[in-house]
C-alpha cells in the first residue's frame, strides 16, 4: 500500500512539473515538452523495471573499447 502511495505521488509531481514548464513562456512548437502524454503509473513501473534489469545485466565491457 505505501509502496502505490509513492508511485502516486512521483507520478503526479512528474505531470505537474511537466505541465509546468510546458506552461512556460520559453515553449516553441519545436520543443520535446509539447510532445508530452501524462504519465501513468504503469508507466512508470515499467521505466523502474527496465532500470532495474539494466542493472543486474553483466556484459562483457570489452565490446565498448575501441580497437
């Protein structure tokens, strides 16, 4: 239950913020903020999931080093 709670609130602090700055007088049409869609929970576990997994994947760093 507490764990719903804060997901509910960082959801809704990052659609307020992001309502925010899109309310901004510095908003061209060119600008990333006016392709912004409301953030929904689901979403948003989904981004905390793919973080997660990102971090528990072990690659070999050789392939990062140019030769």
């Amino acid at each position: 239950m507490y764990e719903r709670n804060l997901f509910i609130f960082i959801v809704e602090q990052t659609n307020y913020y992001a309502e925010e700055i899109f309310l901004s007088e510095n908003i061209t049409d060119k600008s990333r903020i006016t392709k912004w869609k409301t953030l929904t929970v689901a979403e948003f576990k989904v981004f905390l999931g793919l973080l997660y997994h990102m971090g528990t994947i072990r690659t070999n760093s050789s392939h990062m080093i140019k030769k």
